[in-house]
C-alpha cells in the first residue's frame, strides 16, 4: 500500500455532542475501517460546509473496527447508505 492510497468511505454515523460538536463516523464498505470526524456545529454553518454521502480518504487515516457488532453494524449503514445516494449527495 503506497502512501497515496485512498479508500471510498460512506456515512454510518451522525451525532451531536454537549460541546457543540458534530461527530460523523465514515466506514468501509464492510464496516472493517472507519474514519471519525469532529466539527465545530458554527464552523460549519459559517463555511458552509455539507456533509455527503461518502468521501474518499488516505487510507493510512483509517482507524480499524475492533467490535465485531460494531463492524456488522457499519457494513449495514454503509451497504443502505451506497445503495440510497450517490456519494457526492448531501445527507
């Protein structure tokens, strides 16, 4: 694996902290890798940033899935969510 490398990852996760936060969990396919992104709620807005479907990130980035609920779990979203948006959609 060269350090180029990039893996198509799709939202399994959205969620909102005290602290103003949103947290989403991207995941592979099938649900071994995941990659977790926190951002600032106001950040955000102010940016205008969307959230999409899927992204493409290094694959030295990822982080791997070690409860296997968990990886069943993200395999399933990321199945649903593929097989419902294009990955440059807006969710």
């Amino acid at each position: 694996m060269s350090d180029d490398d990039t893996t198509r990852l799709w939202l399994v996760e959205r969620s909102y902290d005290d602290r103003d936060l949103i947290i989403l969990i991207y995941a592979t396919p099938d649900g071994e890798y995941e990659l977790r992104k926190e951002l600032a709620a106001a950040v955000m807005h102010q940016r205008r940033m969307t959230v999409t479907a899927a992204i493409d990130a290094p694959t030295e980035n990822l982080e791997p899935v070690d409860d296997d609920d968990l990886r069943e779990r993200y395999a399933a979203e990321a199945t649903k969510m593929s097989d419902s948006h294009e990955p440059d959609d807006e969710v």
